[in-house]
C-alpha cells in the first residue's frame, strides 16, 4: 500500500486523549451527561482562512492565498470551503466562531505558546497542570482518565490518576516507560508520581493498541462518549497548521488541515445522534498567522485567530466578535490580527456551562481570578 507522509501523518500524530471524570465527589450522576471535545491545533491555525471576512484589504494582503469558493454565513464572514460539516450545522443553530481572539501570547514561539495556551497561564513554564484538568477538579469531577498517548497532554493534567488508552509503549522495558513517566512529570510529589505508574505499569493488555486514522479514531470516539457512565471530556491532538509556505486556499496543506477537524465534527455529529444535543466541540491552537502573505505564499505566526465551535450546547450560530478591523493601524505591530477577546474567556465559560459549575469558582480555581469575561449567556445554553 502507497503511505504518504500525510496519511502517516494523520495515523500518527492525531491522537486522542480520553478523561473519565464522570461522578461528581457530591450529588448525582449528571443527567443528561454533557460532554466538551477539545481541538488542539498545533502550529498556529490562521483565523483569516477559516472563517475569512468579506473586506477588500483582504485582497491586497493575500493576493495568492485568496479563496474564490466560500461558504457564507452571515453579511460579513464566511467558512473556508473545507469546512462543509461546520457550515450545514450552522443553518440548524449547531455551529458558532469566536474571531479576533486568542490567548494573551504575543511572542510568536511555538513552544512556548503550546505550553501557555494548554496551563492557560500568562507565562510558560510556570504551571505543571493544565486548564481543563483544573476545571474538572474544580468542579469536583474525578475517576482515572484515559489517552491515546504517553505521556497524559498538560492540557488535561490536574488529577495524578488519568490513564492512558492506547500506548504503543507497551513493547518498551519498564525501566523506559518509567523514565519517560518521571520526565512528563517533572515536579509532581513522589507519593502521587508513584500511583501514576502504578495506574499505567497495571494496564490490562485490552488497553493497548496501535496506530488508527483519524477517520476511525474520530468514530470511535463518537461510540465511547455516548456511554452515559463513560468519559465526558476528549481531546483531540492535531499538528501541521504552521504554513509558511505554499499555504494554498481552497486545495493546498492548510485546506487538508480544516478538512481534518471538518472531520471529526462530521464523525462526532453523525456517530453521537442525539448527544451531539448535550456536546460541546472547541478549537484551540497558540495563536494566528500575519494578515499578509509572504514571500513564499504562506503566512508567518501572528497573534488573533478564531475558535471554530459546534454542538447544541451553544446558544445559537453566530460569529461573536469584537471585529478590530485590517487596517494597517489596527493590526498588532503593524502584521497581526488584533485579538480583542481572550480565549480564556470562551474556554472558562464553557467549562462552567458543561460542568455546571459556578463561572466565579472556574475563574478563581483555574485562572487565578485573573480578568477574564463570563461569556455563558452570549454564547452557550443555560
């Protein structure tokens, strides 16, 4: 069989991370069970392709990366052609975008936007844990968690038990694997590092696998969070959005990269029936790209982007935006879409919505009672 590097790619670099903490310390089993999908677009996911903005400077900025095929939404944005699963939600109030925003990170390096944008810090390497992690301890939600994938993502790191659902790692020496634990650890107390290997050196061999496409992954996931005593939280790990060169517009890499996450809404939408009802799916990625192409028709790492959302526990399809517009004048440094909300907002608010916990105590708990907006009412269902 002919494998190219992008189908290898796809098998081997879109993972999915899994984290059971279903029962509430206090109170009842949750009825209907919500569950949140997160999206990690590494790379740098340009905003302006995704959902562009019918504005003529966009003409002037992007002359190779235009796209003649779009599909609109409202009188001022459309979706990228790609995303045909986001838009036919869209005209059943099941699609939202939130544009010009992302995480208070300006400095345009990789790794350390990943990190922040997954502690959800305002520096990196500051945190151990990771956003969601501390919003599911905050709302008192435990059990071990499962990923496809060693170490656990920081995104999700907050409680010591999470597990891991399908590591090819089981071939390894325990030595290996424990050295490889230690290092993803790196700060946690002995007595806790010590029941992560005990959870993960204890694996039943029914929960090893091996590489699976994204395609199949994305079903599988549908099937595991309609178990209503199953995982609500899943996260999805996709690389390949740092387009510097022949960044294409309808065809071209980032067009691969959208139908990608098209994908898995597409498979989570039709494989969830009705839980897709009770289903939250987010964005997230470490920042945008420069509004202007460069040299070699891709774009450099910028600053604002948008969250693409779907699922029926938004309140209904729109693009919520403080739009700062493209002049040269409001760009950040003169190249850079201006992000005008934080992206911790969008995420502390959904959080509250699908845990059903207070926005204040997410807030304090999570992001240090730092200034971020309750967006609950404007975006998601009470």
């Amino acid at each position: 069989m002919n494998c190219t590097r992008r189908s290898f790619l796809k098998g081997s670099l879109a993972t999915i991370f899994f984290s059971n903490f279903n029962i509430p310390l206090h109170g009842s089993i949750q009825s209907p069970k919500k569950n949140i999908v997160i999206i990690s677009l590494r790379g740098g996911m340009d905003g302006l392709a995704a959902v562009p903005i019918s504005d003529p400077l966009i003409n002037k900025y992007r002359s190779e990366l235009i796209l003649n095929e779009k599909l609109k939404i409202d009188s001022d944005f459309s979706l990228h052609p790609k995303l045909k699963t986001l838009h036919s939600l869209w005209s059943k109030n099941l699609a939202s975008v939130v544009h010009a925003t992302n995480i208070p990170y300006t400095n345009r390096s990789h790794f350390d936007g990943q990190n922040i944008m997954q502690t959800g810090s305002l520096k990196a390497y500051t945190q151990k844990t990771g956003w969601l992690g501390r919003g599911m301890k905050s709302a008192g939600l435990y059990e071990s968690g499962l990923a496809l994938s060693l170490p656990m993502p920081l995104l999700l790191r907050g409680i010591e038990k999470n597990n891991n659902y399908y590591p090819t790692w089981m071939s390894l020496p325990k030595r290996e694997i424990i050295e490889i634990i230690t290092r993803a650890y790196d700060g946690v107390d002995r007595d806790k590092l010590q029941e992560i290997y005990n959870v993960i050196l204890n694996r039943p061999l029914t929960m090893q696998g091996g590489d699976e496409s994204l395609d199949s992954l994305s079903k599988r996931t549908a099937s595991i969070l309609k178990d209503p005593l199953g995982p609500k939280v899943a996260v999805f790990d996709l690389e390949g959005f740092d387009t510097h060169t022949a960044q294409g517009n309808e065809s071209g890499e980032h067009a691969e990269n959208l139908q990608d996450i098209d994908l898995i809404i597409k498979n989570l939408f039709e494989g969830l029936g009705s839980d897709f009802n009770n289903t939250l799916i987010m964005t997230l990625t470490e920042f945008g790209r420069t509004v202007e192409q460069n040299g070699g028709n891709g774009t450099e790492h910028g600053y604002g982007s948008a969250i693409l959302m779907a699922g029926g526990i938004l309140k209904k399809s729109q693009v919520y935006t403080d739009w700062p517009g493209l002049n040269k004048s409001n760009l950040f440094e003169g190249r850079d879409l201006l992000s005008t909300i934080d992206a911790r907002s969008v995420y502390a608010s959904a959080m509250s919505s699908v845990f059903n916990t207070d926005f204040e105590k997410i807030k304090r708990d999570v992001f240090w009672n730092e200034d971020v907006t309750n967006l609950s009412s404007q975006l998601f269902k009470s």
